[in-house]
C-alpha cells in the first residue's frame, strides 16, 4: 500500500470493524434465536408460557421449574444446543468464506512470484540479492 493511501485504508478498515462486529452479533444471534426456537417443544402448554418459553432461556427454564417439569427443562436445554449448534455452524460458514476470499484477493500471489523471479535472478548472475540491493 502506498505512504499516502495508508490514512484512507486505515479508515476503511476501522469502518468495517465499526459496522461489522454489530452486524455479526445481530446475524448470528438471530441465528441462535431461530435455532431455539424452532426445537422448542409448545403442544399443550397454555399460549402465557408459550410465550415467556420462547421469549428467553431464562425464563423458560424458570417457568420449567415453577410447573416442576424436569422434562420441559431439558427440552428447552436441548433446544438452546440446537440454537448455538447452528450458530456455530454459520460462524465456522463464514470464517471458511473469509478464508476462501483472503487466498483470492490478498496480493501474495504477486508478492511470491516477484519475490521468486528475484532469486532466478540473483542465481543467473551469480549475485547474492542483498549485494544488489546495497
């Protein structure tokens, strides 16, 4: 990157972390939400609990131990798994396709072979590289 881009870049990359890290909390907690809620088991529950079940892990489970279901309990355990399973999921997603996109984009490449036709170079002629480049 060139001396007088660097201000532009820099601010460029706080942007994206700025806009970014809330953006990626939003998604994948919608993520964890959608998860959970689509596990949760709510036949024959009165639409007051289903309500406060599907609202918060928290509450669910408290509501769980007020009607003293040991097995509403542990659904609501397993449908909050589910949720951060698929949560997981999408995040090891998008890792991988930032992996993917840094190995198209990144400018090693170019880096590697300039750096590889220079030692042919210096061994054509003969000529250390650090000697060239004092």
């Amino acid at each position: 990157m060139p001396q007088e881009s660097a201000g532009v870049a820099s601010g460029v990359m706080q942007a994206v972390q700025k806009a970014g890290a809330p953006l990626s909390a939003a998604v994948l907690g919608s993520v964890l939400a959608s998860g959970y809620q689509s596990q949760l088991p709510l036949a024959g529950l009165p639409a007051a609990t289903v309500s406060a079940v599907r609202g918060s892990v928290f509450t669910g489970l408290a509501v769980a131990q007020k009607l003293g279901s040991a097995a509403l309990a542990g659904q609501i355990r397993s449908a909050f798994a589910h949720g951060i399973d698929a949560m997981l999921g999408v995040s090891v997603g998008l890792a991988l396709a930032g992996v993917v996109l840094a190995l198209l984009f990144l400018p090693w490449h170019a880096t590697a072979a300039a750096t590889s036709a220079g030692a042919r170079e210096a061994q054509e002629t003969g000529d250390p590289a650090h000697d060239r480049a004092a």
